[in-house]
C-alpha cells in the first residue's frame, strides 16, 4: 500500500466507453479530482454534473494530472489519441487499461518510456457496473515504481494485483482468464442447443448445468498440480481413451439433434491426437502439454 499522504491525487481519463465512464465514476466517488476526455464530445455530461472537468483537447486533459489512465477500444486507438500528444506525457505515470495482446503492451511501453511516461499495462477483470466494488480485480505489469506509488488509486478500481516488470504478463494473464471463460460459455451455447433442439426449457437445463459445472470446478487444483509437476498418471478414474472415446458421441448426437458441432470438434482433435501419441493411460492434463508442443510451421504441431 502506498505511503502517500496529502489530498486526492488529480486522475485524468482518456477515453469514456462504458468502462472508461465507470472508472471516472469510481474516481468521482472518492473526491480525486477528475479529468475526462473523449474522441466524440457530449459522452461525458453525467461526470461533469458529477464534478469531473471535461477537456476537448487531449493535450490539456493529459497535462492536468500526474495520473493518466487511458481505456478506449484497441491499442491501435490508444496510440491513435496519444501519438500526436507528444512530450505532454513526460514524467507522468501512464496507465493503459485497454485490452490487447502482450506484444502490443510490450510495444506501448517501450513507446511510453520514449516519451518519458511510467508505463502500467492493466488488465480490467470486470464488467462496467463491477468497477469501485469488492467484485472487482485488475491485474497490472510493467513500472513497479508506478504500481507502488499509485496503488491506492488503483485500488479504488477493484483490488490491485502487480504480476511483475513485464508490461506484457498483465494481457497474458487477462487474456488467459477470458480464455477459461469463453471455453465456458462456448460450453453453454453448446449445450443449451442441445438440450432446445428437444424443445427443453434453458431454465429448466441450467438447474442441471449449475451444480454440474460447480463439480467440474473443483477438478482445478488437481489440474493445477498435475500441471505443475508434470505427472499426468491418473488414478484410474477417468484416462483419455475412456474420454476420447466418449468424446465422439459429443459430435454424434450434435449432428443427429441438427445442432453445429463446430465447438465441440477442437477438442476432438485434440483427444485424438492425444490418443496417437499414446497418452492413452493419462489424465487429461496431458492436453496441455500437446497444445504447447513445439510447431513446424505458424499454426502445425510438430
Ligand atoms: N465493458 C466491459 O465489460 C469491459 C471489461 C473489461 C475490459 N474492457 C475493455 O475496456 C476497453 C473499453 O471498453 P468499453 O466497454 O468502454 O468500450 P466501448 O463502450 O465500446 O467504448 C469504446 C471507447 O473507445 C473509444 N474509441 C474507439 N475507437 C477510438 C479511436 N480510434 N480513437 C479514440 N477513441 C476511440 C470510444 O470513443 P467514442 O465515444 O468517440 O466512440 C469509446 O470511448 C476495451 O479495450 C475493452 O475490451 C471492457
């Protein structure tokens, strides 16, 4: 926690979507003294009845506080607004909560210390209404010298969690948390079109799907471990051959139901390929290994 005393640091908001809205919001609520700007003006009218200052001029909106937190749609518009700032941005802290890839986080940063900037990449694990709650999280990479001296602002956001110098671990952390959550919800698409291509109510099915999912959740601290170690030896219970073979009624009953089994048929893939190289007597951890596998070429396993 920082040390910092003294009034409310001074925050600027570059960029007033429904997320960057939320956070000028949240430094509204703790009295910081508030600076907003956005590419299309009159998003901001809510904030400033609310006390925040809204610049038309990207310069001056960077210029009027330490704290420079910019969320807008890509990094291709982040550098699209800033890039023509030029020097403003010396000797500020830059705190870029847009979502992108490690790559375009690792460029930004090396492209913010060219200007003089403390550069934090962050990741928001939050939807809009969540921001300022204790159901938020973000997770941050890169200055640890910002990090450090801003935590307590950043913390007004949702609990602040560093992972390290590299701008780049942030995007690869929030980028991974939304890959276990989309495998989720392509599971549930899935699934729920099963179940309605028999006219099955999506309500009735989720009083099923809930308590299954809930059981299937508490498989991740074993699944951590195994990945850890390295054993994928499973305790008879469950081996890939039973589930491979399993796997292809998935696909079957998609077909027969008149449902797309394109979600489904990746892992497919992968179960099979599992199978070839003999890992038929392991646990299913071992898929993770297979996909990190070395490539021949962009996109084959070797
Ligand atoms: N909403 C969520 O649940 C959520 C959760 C976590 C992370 N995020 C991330 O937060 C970021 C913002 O999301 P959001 O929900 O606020 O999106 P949004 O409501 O669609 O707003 C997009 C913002 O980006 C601005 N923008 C787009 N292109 C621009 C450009 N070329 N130059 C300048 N400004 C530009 C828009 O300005 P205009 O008003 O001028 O169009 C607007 O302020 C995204 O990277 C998103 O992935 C969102």
């Amino acid at each position: 926690m920082s040390e910092r005393f003294g009034p409310p640091v001074p925050v600027t908001i570059i960029g007033l979507g429904a997320m960057g809205t939320a956070l000028a919001g949240a430094y509204l609520a703790a009295g910081h003294p508030t600076t907003v700007w956005n590419r299309t003006p009159g998003r901001a009218d809510d904030l400033v009845a609310r006390g925040a200052v809204e610049l038309h001029e990207v310069a001056g909106a960077v210029a009027a506080s330490p704290l420079v937190i910019v969320c807008v749609l890509d990094y291709p518009a982040v550098r699209e607004v800033l890039d023509p700032i030029g020097a403003v941005l010396s000797g500020r802290v830059l705190v870029n909560l847009t979502n992108g890839t490690p790559a375009q986080a690792r460029e930004t940063a090396t492209w913010a210390a060219n200007r003089g900037a403390d550069y934090l990449d962050g990741g928001i694990m939050a939807v809009p209404p969540g921001i300022g709650t204790p159901a938020a999280f973000l997770l941050y990479s890169g200055s640890e010298q910002a990090f450090t001296a801003y935590r307590r602002e950043l913390d007004l956001l949702g609990a602040a969690s560093y992972l390290g110098t590299d701008p780049g671990l942030a995007a690869l952390h929030d980028l991974a948390l939304l890959t276990g959550m989309y495998g989720m919800f392509a599971g549930f698409v899935h699934a729920f079109a099963l179940v309605g291509s028999e006219k099955i109510r999506a309500t009735e099915f989720a009083s099923l799907l809930a308590p299954w999912l809930h059981a299937m959740l508490s498989e991740l601290p074993r699944w951590a471990e195994r990945i850890d170690t390295g054993d994928h030896t499973t305790a008879v219970v469950s081996n890939l051959a039973m589930q491979a073979t399993a796997f292809p009624n998935l696909i079957q009953v998609s077909r027969d139901q008149g449902v797309r089994p394109d979600l489904m048929v990746g892992m497919q893939a992968l179960l099979d390929r599992a199978l070839s190289a003999g890992h038929g007597d392991a646990d299913l951890t071992v898929l993770v290994e297979l996909l990190t596998a070395p490539q021949t070429t962009k996109g084959t396993p070797a």
